[in-house]
C-alpha cells in the first residue's frame, strides 16, 4: 500500500472570494451558487494519489474572512505546512488583502511554509479585474505557487492541490 503522509493546509483570504467553494469543490467535488459563509474555521480532509508509492492527506482548515475573526487566523497558520491564498479575479482589492496575508504567513508562519496563491472565480472572465501576468508577476516575484481557478467550472482546483502536495517535503 502507498504510505500516508500528511499535512496541514489553511485557507486565507478576503470574505466571499470563494475559499469554502474552493475546498467544497476539491472535497466533495461541489459547488452552491448560495453558500453560508464560514463561522470560525471549518475542517475537512481529502487525499491525493502522487504516485503508487505517495498518498498525501491534507488536513484543511477553512477559515472566515471576516475582519472579526481576524485574530483567529494565527491559530490556523501557526503549524500548518502549506497555505492557499484566495483572491477574486474580479476585485483588485481582494488581491490587496492576499498579499497582506502573505506579508503575514511570511513574517508570522513556519519559515518552510508552501504558499500557492489561487486566482478564483476565473470563469467571470468578462468581469475580469485583475490581469493574470500581473498576478503571476507577483506570485513569481513572492516565490509563490500560482494558479487562476473556478470553484464554479471546477478549473484547476484538483491541480492546485497537487501543485501542492508536489513540493511538500516527501521524506
Ligand atoms: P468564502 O467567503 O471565501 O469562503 O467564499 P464562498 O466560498 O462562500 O463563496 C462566496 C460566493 O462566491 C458564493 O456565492 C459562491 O457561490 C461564489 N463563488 C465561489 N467560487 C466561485 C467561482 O469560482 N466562480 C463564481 N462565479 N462564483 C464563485
Ligand atoms: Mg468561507
């Protein structure tokens, strides 16, 4: 059998961005046009196959972007492996309070954390507001992972997990 290696992944981001959607998506391969936003934190789980040799569980915690809940956060990102910042491709603004979130992680968090900055809502394509070159550019500047994602279409999600799950310490 594979061997189980497993991680803790957090979730930051702006309110409404799509970070429940997102894991919904990669959890139990859904999506709710209408969804209650997160109280506190939710935690939920899921594995992906690397290889025949490799399972990674990651052990996610989806946290509420409110400002209120703010100082929870800490909790959350103290001891997690990896960390997928969300922001609306269709609100620069929620790109402002990624990268105030990464300042964070960078400042705050494990100093080996994998940070992926997810780029959501991508299927609004026409309601486009924040260029992927000029993300990307950031994300590359930032040494971050980087994908652009639908929770919606189901686009990249599955990848960005094992994007992940890629440059997590395999030993
Ligand atoms: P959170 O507050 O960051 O957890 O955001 P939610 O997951 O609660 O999503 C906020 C709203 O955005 C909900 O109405 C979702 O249906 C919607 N949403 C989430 N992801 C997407 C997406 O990829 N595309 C579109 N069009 N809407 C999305
Ligand atoms: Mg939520």
């Amino acid at each position: 059998p594979p061997r189980l290696l497993q991680f803790k992944l957090v979730l930051l981001g702006e309110s409404a961005v799509g970070k429940s959607s997102l894991v919904l998506r990669f959890v139990k391969d859904q999506f709710d046009d209408y969804r209650e936003s997160t109280i506190g934190a939710a935690f939920l789980t899921q594995t992906v196959s690397l290889d025949e040799s490799t399972t990674v569980k990651f052990e996610i915690w989806d946290t509420a972007g409110q400002e209120r809940y703010k100082s929870l956060a800490p909790m959350y990102y103290r001891n997690a492996n990896c960390a997928v910042v969300v922001y609306d491709i269709t609100q620069p603004s929620s790109l402002e309070k990624a990268k105030a979130w990464i300042r964070e992680l960078q400042r705050q968090a494990d100093p080996n954390i994998i940070i992926a900055l997810a780029g959501n809502k991508a299927d609004l394509a026409s309601r486009r507001a924040v260029p992927s070159e000029e993300a990307q550019a950031y994300a590359s500047e930032e040494n971050l992972l980087f994908l652009e994602t639908s929770a919606k279409d189901n686009a990249n999600v599955s990848e960005l997990f094992t994007m992940i799950a890629r440059k997590l310490p395999l030993e």
